[in-house]
C-alpha cells in the first residue's frame, strides 16, 4: 500500500485534523446517507429524509450510479483488462469503492483517489485498505486543478500504461459546460492510448420530477448540482471509442440485475456512459 500524502501509519496527512461541522448538513454525508452507509449525522438523514419526501427517486438514482460503477469497473477489468484506475470526486467511502471492486478480479490492479472535501479526507484510510498485490492511494486535490491530480497520482500509477479515469456523478458541480469539458480533456491528455473515460452524472430529459427537486435543492444555498441534458454529458466522450451501448441511462448499461429494484431496468435521470481512448 502506497500514498504520497500520507503518514507513515499509512493515515493520510491532515486526517487527525480535520474539523467536521455536525450541526450543518453536507451534501457527501447526505449521499453516503442515500447510499445505506453510516458516515453520517442526524441532521444528514433529516435533509436526506426531505430531499426523499419532494422525491422519492433520488435513493434509486443514488444505488443506481453505485450500481453502474461497479459493473462498468468490471468490465474494465474482467474484458478490457485494465489495472490502474484515478477516481477523482471519491465522495465518502462505502460499500464497493473501486479498490473492492477491482481487486475482487485482479488483486494486482492500482488504485489513486482524488477529493478534496475535508469530510472525505477525515475518512480516506477506509479507502487505504488495498490487496498485498495492489495498491491504493489518496490524493488532497481539487477537480479544477487536473495537471497536479495527474502528478501526483504518478507516484503510484505508471501513466504510460492504460488507466481508466473515473468521474462520477462530479462533472455536475462544474456550472460551466466548457469548463468541465476542458477539465474532461486535461486529465486524459495525460492517460496513453488505451486508456478509458468512466462518466455518470444526473441528467435532464428523463424525469421532470427529479429536475424540479434538484432545481430547488440548488437553490437552498447548498453546493449546487446541475442536471445537463444527455447531448452534454455525451459530450465529454468526443473523441474516444464509445463501450456498447453508449451513453445511456445508468440502469440501461450493461444490466445484470443486481441494481437497485426488481424486474426489468427503468430509465431514471442518471446518464454514463464508458469510452476508450485510440
């Protein structure tokens, strides 16, 4: 196990400093909240709770994009046979972080998380946890500053060999569309041929409902989230090698029936979509 922004415990630096506001709900604690984790406080559930009541969809898209991740990470490793991931916007960890999922296939696979939310990092070890063939890391970095995420996940990546980029359901804090497209296009400028983009994010068109929930979540004065339309979020995948069958609603990619529900898949306004880089 490896980190170049660790201690030599292996805690990453700065954890034991962090100072989490617990009379606040936090958008990270409220999804982990969603997702059935326990890295959450009461007044996260009372605002997930809320959010659940205007619509109750939103725990379905939140398992939903767990869901696609997992089974997208298996593909990239089980049929494309990839062995390095970045998955930058980590969020809290939870049950199948893309260490688990990865190392369940190929205990030899790297992993480097990126986030920058002091939250996640006052928990980052549970994601340190990696096979004695891998390894795992953390990096403290923001989206918006892509070349020094790729620096410092060289130190544990080789980034002349194939590494699948993970961006899930991130882009959508990124109000400018040209802005998380050049961000899109700044990190896989720095992944070789045969690398890959993996990308969910919430999506508008499908679900009116959701749209005027997270419409009015935004403007709460919490950190907003923005629902693009599918053309955008395809959008990011411009020049690479669309996996089958594109850019679709999450439930929709490559089922295999362990999502959240019962019964044939639905289309909900959740988006992704994986490409490969020529």
């Amino acid at each position: 196990m490896t980190d170049h922004a660790t201690t030599p415990e292996g805690t990453p630096a700065g954890a034991g400093r962090v100072k989490v506001d617990t009379s606040v709900p936090a958008s990270a604690r409220i999804w982990n909240y969603w997702l059935g984790g326990k890295d959450n406080y009461p007044v996260d559930e009372a605002a997930g709770d809320a959010y659940a009541t205007a619509f109750p969809g939103i725990v379905t898209i939140a398992r939903s994009s767990r869901a696609f991740l997992r089974r997208s990470i298996r593909h990239l490793v089980e049929e494309a046979g990839v062995r390095q991931f970045l998955d930058v916007g980590t969020g809290l960890p939870t049950e199948d972080n893309t260490h688990q999922v990865a190392q369940r296939s190929a205990p030899e696979a790297r992993i480097v998380y990126v986030d920058n939310d002091p939250l996640v990092l006052a928990h980052a070890r549970a994601l340190l946890y990696s096979s004695p063939e891998g390894a795992t890391a953390y990096v403290d970095a923001s989206l918006y500053e892509p070349e020094r995420i790729l620096e410092a996940a060289a130190q544990t990546l080789d980034l002349t060999r194939p590494t699948a980029l993970i961006l899930s359901g991130i882009l959508g804090h990124v109000g400018d569309y040209d802005e998380a497209r050049d961000i899109v296009s700044r990190l896989l400028a720095g992944l070789p041929s045969g690398s890959y983009l993996s990308i969910n994010d919430g999506s508008r068109g499908t679900d009116p409902e959701y749209e005027r929930a997270q419409d009015g979540y935004n403007e709460t004065g919490a950190v907003p989230y923005f629902l693009r339309p599918v053309d955008k979020i395809t959008g990011f995948f411009d020049g690479l090698e669309l996996v089958e069958p594109g850019v679709v609603s999450v439930p929709l990619w490559r089922p295999d029936g362990t999502g959240p529900g019962k019964g044939e898949p639905k289309p909900i306004g959740q988006h992704g979509g994986l490409g490969r880089k020529a």
